[in-house]
C-alpha cells in the first residue's frame, strides 16, 4: 500500500492473547527515587535505527513497561540472551539517601539478576545482595532491604547472568529509597476513574463485519468519519481503506435518534488508493488526509486538505511540512490538526525519535506550509511507540496510544495537558483506566468540542474486526470547556450575507486566538473558544468598516453553543457607525482599556480613504443632570478626535457633536437598556 498510515499497520499488528502480568492499580508504597543517570553499562543491544531503544538510558526513571511483563524497547537489554557472561548496569541518583531499599524491576524473566552492589559516596563498593544459583520469580520488582542503615550513596550497580534464567533479560528500573516500606509498580489512572464505564457499539448503520477505525467526529457532533477496510462498496477493491461517514439523527415521532445509514464520501477523497481523513476544521468544511493526491490519480506519503462546497469535496492539496519529515525508512504516519488549523501534531518514525513513532508538531508558516517538526519531548514519547494523537478543542488537552507508558494491553489510550505555549511542557500521561483500554491495542480517540461523548476504535466488543465505540466523558479526563460561535456576516442595510475574514481576539492582549474565511455559499462561520475569558469577534471585508462583537466567557464554565451575527457598515457618505468598544469610565471621559483596538480601525479607514472626512457623535444615558451630561459628552467626543490626531490625522477631517441624553436609542429603564444609550457614534460625512 502505498503512503498508508498506520491505520491499517497498529491494527494488523496487534497480539491475540494479552500478555501475563496483568496490570495493577498503584498502591500506597515507599517514596523511590528512580535512577536519573547512566554511569557504565556492560553492552546494549543494537537496533538498526538510532533511537534509544534497548539502551542503558532505558533503566532510568519510572518503570515504562511494569506492571505488564513482556519485552520492550522500554527497558535495558544487554546485547545477548543467555549468555554465561556477567552483565551490568551502573547507575545514578539525583542525590545520596541513606539507602534502606533497593529495587531493580525485571519485566522479562524475573530472576536473572545475581549481585547487587551500592557505590557510597568515597567510591567504596558495598555488596547488598549476591545468589549463586537463582530461580524465576513471579515477582517482576526484585526489593532488596539494606541490613546497614548508616549507608549513604547515590550509585547502584545490578548485575545479571542470562545464563542463570533462559530467553531475555531486560532491567525496567532501578530505585532506592529510605524506607523498608514495599513497593509495588502501579499504572497512572487518574483516582476519580470510575470502576466502571459502558463503551456503546455504535451499531450496525455504522460498524460492519469488516473493519471500522479512526473515527473523526466533527466538532458539533453531528458528523462521524472512520475509515472502512474489507468492504465490497469501497472504491477500487476491498483491502483498500475507503472513508465514509454518518450523521447523527436527532428524530421524530416514529423514529427514533441515531447515527445514519453510513455512506462512502466518494471521490475525490476516496480513490484506488488507501484513504482516511485524520482532521477537520471546525466548521467541518476543511478535511485532512492521509497521503498527497497524485495528478495521475496515486498516492504518495504526506498530508492532504480538501473543502467541501456545494458541489462536493475539492480535490485534495499537499500540505507542506519542511524537512520532508527527516523520515525513517518506515513511512508510518498519523496526525491531527489543533483547533485553530495552526498547528499538525504527527505521529511518525523520523531519524532523531526515541523510539518507534513519536509524536512531533509542525507550525504553520505565514505562506501557509509547515515548519519542520519538534518532538513533543521525553514526558510524552517513548522509546516505544506513540500513535493516534487527538488535540481536543482547548487546544491542550491530548490524547494519545502509546507502548511505552504502563498500560493494560499492546498499545492503551492516555491523556497528557500541555502546561504552556512551548508545545514541549506536559503533564504526566494517565491512563484512561481498564473500563476503556483493553489487553488488545486501543485507540483512535476523538471528541466533539461539547465534550460529552468520546469515540474510539476497540476490536473487543466487536461486530467483526474493529469497530466504533462512544463512551459518555468523566470529568477526570475531560477537556477544558470550550463554546462554538457560529453564525453569518451581513451587510447592515441589505442584510445579505458579506464573504469575509472572521477573527477572535484576547480583549485583554489582543492576541489572535483564530481564524476563519466566511463563504456566504457554504453555510456560517464557526470558531471554538476556550471559555472562561473574555473575546473580541471581528469581521474584516474590504470596503466595509470591521465589524466587532464581544464574546464574555468569564463566567462560563461549561460548554456553550452561541450564535452571533455580524453586521457589517459599508464604507460610503452618509453611513453611521456605532463604536462599541469606545467605552469610558463611569462619570468620565477616561477612555477605557479596550478602545484603542476600536480607534485604531478608524485610523486605519481614515489613512486608507485620505479624503475622507467624519462626524463624531457622543451620547450618554439620562441619569443625572442635563447640563452635566451635556459637557460630558463633548468632553468625550473630545477624547476621541484628540485619540485620532495624535495617529496623524489632520483636524480639518474630523467634526464633533454632543447630544448628551437627547438622542436614545433604548429606554433608560434598565442598567442593560442605559448601557445602549452611553454610545460614541461616527458618521462619514465625505469619501
């Protein structure tokens, strides 16, 4: 297959049988330091790539593969197995403790370490432990109590005879702590993770005997793409991954709610090749595909985007991502697209990963290709595997497959935050728990920007191959709460709908957050927005003064959906434009933080129409006295011709009036209806 992604790859390479060792939750233990560095080692084994896998650095920190016993590229092997050579490992520790515990955490073949020494602080070695004949144990942590309570170092040296337990050896992680307490090796799960959780198969309208994967929901919900292999209606042959796609169905009388009978999207995005779409904007009319769509009507490896208008989708275009991924020679590829479409988060096999796949992101460049990708870093990728990466629509909350962190089953389901701006700073990944992830491979995690319901592809539980599940969303693993804002832009007189720019701003920083083209023939504009904070929505057309809403989220802390349209002022003689953002302090004529953005348009339409000259009007509410607010009133339309003279526009361009509380567009009867009628207005008097 050419240019396939590894959605058919993860799957096909999934173990029937789970692995022995079942998983364990963690319980109360010992505070362990893990090793944090590599003094010596005896020999690695050697891979082809130049990742860490196998390497001595894979001993350091947390166990990456225990609870579950088995072999993994996770853990230190030296570069035989059952050898009759002494094999070890020396390493080191963020600082000396006095040592009452050693614990060396064997995942395959427990048994096969022989002598354990600790190196004090003079260099002086102490012998701890030593066996002449061993024996497999059951146990995989190997806990050695210190009889000499005054040793104090921080360097340890294990090692082990291969001869001694036939097949494999490899050393997880080594710890010490000042406690006798036990240890025990345990898998993150987020504490509040119920007991239990019901994954719903979404039935027959949507899964199949065949296979069903990579679910894609859109981010109202209301659309479910996934990829179908082995399937006679797919275009080319069967074994030839296709996309399709159904809607939810909200019902009516006599029938009932439900996804749809599932269709094929058809060509252009479905051709001969293997197809799948991995991302979608979030009005849903952008879609991102795997592989780069050929003239000759083939596939190459590398992203796609199409857009669907009235007549159907477009034909698919190349993203461009610089670097051409530094690929392995394995061209393995998933990926999604962060909410505001700035930004492709891969999971793929590159010359400098750590492992397997890993996961990198890749920012957009002002021309519109990709910037050559960054590793997500150490606290997310493994020396393992990481696959199915899914961006919620807070644009910091990531989940994930991964072989590498301990887990349940060959590849389980996590979710790590990002904690800045640096796309390299993550929390710990939890596992979501064995309600969800299986002793199968699990993945292919999608969510709607509600956040109520996941959807994933699981093989147990299913109809056939792998199908799609959805699970109702516990607060533990939740995204942050977003709203949808959706609506039209629209000429203030005609009220037609205007093709224009719709953008979101931080009314704090006026930092971009995002972007939207608004095509009056596909429908309505809709950008997601982190809540709790407070937006200014823009529309921006030539010829028409930019039209501005604020959106205050503050308060909200659940999902919201909103509709809001915007009004745009044709820039011609004679029209009148409310400016409201030019707000004052109570009783003044303080500008406000917030109306410089606001003035500064007006800047911009007056140096663009050098001839053009305005009228300045401000109004205030009826509370209190005439004469007051009179003076008020020129004093703040004052303010604001003082604000544009001082950006380089002539006096002569700039009249003022002053109407005080003569001229209300609203009734004074309430704070809201008052708050309409304190307005300063602008009217082009020349273009």
């Amino acid at each position: 297959m050419v240019g396939t992604t590894c959605l058919a790859q993860s799957v096909g390479s999934r173990s029937a049988e789970p692995q022995k060792g079942a998983a364990r939750q963690a319980q109360t233990t010992a505070h362990v330091l893990w090793a944090n560095r590599v003094v010596g080692v005896s020999s690695e084994k050697k891979l082809d790539s130049n990742g860490e896998q196998y390497k001595a650095s894979q001993a350091l920190g947390k166990p990456n593969k225990l609870p579950q016993l088995g072999e993994s590229p996770a853990a230190w092997s030296p570069r035989g197995s059952d050898g009759s050579e002494d094999e070890w490992i020396h390493v080191g520790f963020e600082k000396p403790i006095t040592i009452r515990q050693i614990i060396v955490g064997e995942n395959v073949n427990p048994g096969a370490v022989v002598q354990v020494l600790v190196i004090d602080q003079k260099g002086k070695e102490h012998q701890v432990y030593k066996i002449e004949k061993s024996s497999p144990r059951q146990e995989p942590l190997l806990k050695i109590l210190v009889a000499d309570s005054a040793l104090i170092a921080d360097q340890v040296k294990v090692v082990i005879n291969g001869s001694v337990i036939p097949g494999p050896n490899q050393i997880d992680a080594i710890g010490i702590s000042d406690e006798t307490k036990s240890v025990t090796a345990g898998i993150n799960v987020s504490k509040d993770t119920p007991k239990e959780i019901v994954k719903e198969n979404l039935g027959k309208t949507v899964n199949s005997t065949g296979q069903e994967v990579a679910p894609v929901i859109s981010p109202d919900g209301r659309t479910l793409y996934f990829t179908r292999n082995f399937n006679k209606a797919n275009i080319g042959s069967a074994d030839h991954q296709d996309v399709w796609y159904s809607t939810y169905e909200s019902g009516s009388s006599g029938n009932p709610a439900g996804w749809s009978e599932a269709v094929n999207v058809g060509p252009p995005i479905n051709n001969g090749g293997d197809n799948a779409i991995s991302g979608l904007s979030p009005d849903g009319r952008t879609a991102y595909l795997i592989n780069i769509y050929r003239p000759d009507g083939g596939l190459t490896f590398g992203i796609s985007k199409s857009t669907k208008t009235r007549q159907g989708w477009s034909q698919p275009v190349e993203c461009k991502i610089a670097d051409n991924y530094n690929l392995h020679e394995k061209h393995q590829l998933e990926f999604c697209v962060s909410p505001d479409g700035k930004s492709i988060i891969l999971a793929v096999q590159r010359k400098d990963t750590q492992g397997n796949r890993d996961l990198y992101v890749a920012h957009q460049l002002p021309d519109k290709t990709w910037a050559a990708p960054v590793s997500l870093g150490p606290v997310v990728n493994t020396s393992d595997f990481e696959s199915s990466p899914f961006l919620a629509a807070d644009g910091r909350t990531l989940y994930f497959t991964s072989g590498g962190h301990p887990g349940y089953g060959n590849g389980d389901i996590f979710v790590t935050r990002r904690l800045d701006d640096s796309w390299t700073n993550w929390s710990e990944p939890e596992n979501l728990g064995p309600a969800i992830n299986t002793p199968e491979w699990d993945g292919y995690f999608t969510i709607p920007a509600s956040g109520d319901y996941a959807y994933l592809s699981s093989r147990a539980g299913s109809m056939g191959e792998d199908d799609i599940f959805r699970l109702k969303l516990y607060p533990a693993i939740k995204p942050d709460p977003v709203a949808i804002i959706s609506g039209q832009v629209l000429d203030s007189k005609s009220k037609k709908p205007v093709a224009s720019e719709v953008i979101s701003n931080l009314a704090d920083d006026n930092k971009e957050t995002a972007k939207v083209d608004y095509d009056p023939e596909t429908g309505e504009y809709k950008l997601i927005l982190p809540t709790q904070k407070v937006y200014t929505l823009k529309a921006i057309k030539d010829g028409y003064f930019p039209a501005t809403e604020t959106i205050d989220l503050s308060k909200d802390k659940r999902f919201r959906d909103i509709k809001r349209n915007l009004l745009m002022v044709k820039i011609e003689a004679g029209q009148k434009i409310t400016m409201r953002d030019v707000l004052f302090e109570q009783s003044q004529f303080t500008l406000l933080p917030g109306a410089n953005a606001e003035l500064d348009r007006i800047v911009a339409m007056l140096t663009q129409y050098p001839e053009m000259e305005i009228m300045i009007e401000g109004h205030t509410d009826n509370q209190g006295d005439w004469e007051p607010n009179m003076k008020l009133s020129a004093d703040r339309v004052q303010a604001v011709k003082e604000y544009l003279i001082g950006k380089g526009i002539t006096e002569n361009r700039i009249q003022t009036k002053a109407w005080g509380p003569s001229k209300p567009i609203a009734s004074n009867e309430t704070e809201d209806k008052r708050k309409l009628n304190r307005r300063v207005e602008f009217t082009i008097l020349k273009l």
